[in-house]
C-alpha cells in the first residue's frame, strides 16, 4: 500500500564526502525514511530511479557524465511526479536557479550548510 | 557548577541558578531556572531531554582549551573542546538520553561591530564568536547531535533563561526579551 510505503531517498553527488555528510544529517533527523541510496551522477541515478520507488532526490549541479540539471530534466520527461526533488549545490546564482525553474524543484540548498538544513528539508518534504 | 536538584516540583518561587563565563549547570529541580549573562562572543550550549525533564547549560568562553592548557584543567567549561563533554556526561548521569535530547545555541555575537571597534586584529572578538560558534557545531557534529533551534551572531551581547519545568528559552538583550523558544 502507498500509504505504508518507505520513503527512500536518493543522494546524487559526486563528492563520496558530501553523499557521506548529507547522509549522516538523514540519519540525525529523526525523520523516519527507508533507503537511502547514493549515485555520483545524473547517469547512475537515473539507473536506480529505474529500479527503486524513491521519494525525494537530493542532487548536485555540476557533476560528471551527466549533471544534476539534465537529471531533473530526464526525470521530468519520464513523468516522475511523485519524486521530491531537492537541489544542493555550491552554485546559488540565480542564473542556475532560473535554470531549474520548470523543473519542479521543491527546495535549494546553497553548500556550504548547516546538517540541519538537510533535517529542515526533510520534514518540509515529509510532510 | 553542578547543581544536584531533587526537589519534587512545588509552587515555591522559582530558583535562580546562575552560570558563570566559564561554567555549566544541570538540573532536574524542575522549580529552578538557569540562567546565563554576558553572552557576547561566547556560546551558551543548552540542552534539555523533555522525557527526564533535565536541563542543562553551559557557558562557553573559548573554542579550543589548547589556547590556554593551565585553565582548561581549573576550568574545563570554559573551552568547547572540554566543556562539552562535560555537559553532556552530567546530563547522562540526570538521565538525559542523546536520542531525546534537545540543543540549543545561543550567542557568537561579534561584539566589536556594536562598539564600533576595528575587525581582525588578533583580539578580534567577532571572529571568536565565529570560532566558537564553528567549534561547538563541529563538537556537537561529530558526536552526532543535531541543533534544534539557534539565536546567534548578530552584535549584541545577549541574557539566556532556561526554564528547567519545560526547557523553554527567553533570550534577551538591552533588558528587553528578544525571543522566546
């Protein structure tokens, strides 16, 4: 049943230590989620997307092989309305937000943060 | 300073525990409140588990008790470093569970910008509130603690009460209460 579902979570970034930390501030939350897996890129999270129901995508921008920006336009074109997408990025410009506009982003987070912010996005996202 | 408090809840006064730069407190005399002045620069780390009704306060002056080894052993609260622990083992022994526990900061102002003193010279108070700031985020980070809530930075020196019945806090400067969480 939907209602019983896990809500997995899928961090995409290419630093291991940024995927590490942001995974670290989901477990400190105290926000109750399911899996939480981990892609370096838009490529490999597209492949999981594939095979996992996932609730929110927490993504970079700039990133190898494919970036978070043609991830979110990928997941867009494959109708994937019920992922909450989440971008967490060094570049806070509005040129790169305005990019992602019609992307259907829920929230922003500029690095460097706070691992609140991440508990704070997650029970805006949760509820 | 550690107070031990078994007093069962009462409708007598309530008891002013006062924690000095450089001090913590920790009671469950759910009567009392703690309370904290002069914070400029420096943090106060509040912690307080609403299961146990503990609460706890420490004052913290310094980040790293390396800048001065000698006080940091007559006065382990006075530096992020060694009064953390310090806190957090007292809450443990009142019954605080990490799980449960509630964190809460207040302070790390830059004082200098209120008095108009000049910015980064080695006794530049501003980048000590940072520091301290950063030291107890780092601390509290890497022993997997998460900060509720926070009032801090800003330029103003700022009075912190903490309720120790229900952990609430009144934050106040210039004699007027500021917030209230």
């Amino acid at each position: 049943m939907e209602a019983t579902s896990p809500f997995n979570i899928l961090i995409v970034d290419d630093s291991t230590m940024m995927r590490a930390m942001i995974k670290r501030a989901v477990k400190l939350s105290g926000v109750e989620v399911g899996t939480i897996h981990e892609a370096g890129n838009g490529q490999e999270a597209l492949e999981i997307l594939e095979q996992h129901r996932i609730g929110a995508l927490f993504t970079d921008i700039n990133m190898p092989v494919m970036t978070g920006t043609e991830l979110l336009r990928q997941v867009a074109a494959r109708g994937w309305t019920h992922i909450i997408s989440v971008i967490v990025s060094t570049d806070g410009s509005s040129a790169r937000r305005e990019e992602v506009r019609d992307l259907d982003v829920r929230l922003y987070v500029e690095k460097p943060f706070a691992p609140e912010a991440i508990r704070d996005v997650l029970a805006e996202v949760c509820h | 300073m550690l107070e031990l408090c078994t007093a069962p809840p009462s409708a007598q006064p309530r008891r002013r525990i006062v924690v000095g730069i450089g001090e913590y407190a920790v009671s469950n005399d759910r009567a009392s409140v703690i309370v904290t002045h002069a914070l400029g620069s420096c943090i106060a780390v509040c912690v307080w588990d609403p299961a146990a009704k503990v609460a706890g306060l420490i004052h913290v002056l310094l980040p790293d008790s390396r800048i001065n080894p000698s006080r940091a052993g007559e006065q382990p609260a006075a530096f992020a470093d060694t009064g953390l622990p310090l806190l957090f083992r007292t809450a443990y022994e009142y019954g605080v569970d990490k799980k449960r526990c509630q964190v809460r900061l207040v302070g790390g102002a830059d004082i200098t910008r209120a008095s108009g003193a000049g910015a980064g010279g080695a006794g530049d108070a501003g980048s000590v509130g940072k520091r301290n700031l950063l030291a107890v985020r780092s601390l509290l980070w890497r022993n997997g603690v998460l900060v509720q809530k926070e009032a801090v930075g800003g330029c103003e020196p700022r009075t912190v009460s903490m309720d120790v019945c229900d952990g609430s806090l009144q934050i106040s400067s210039g004699g007027e209460t500021v917030c209230r969480f």
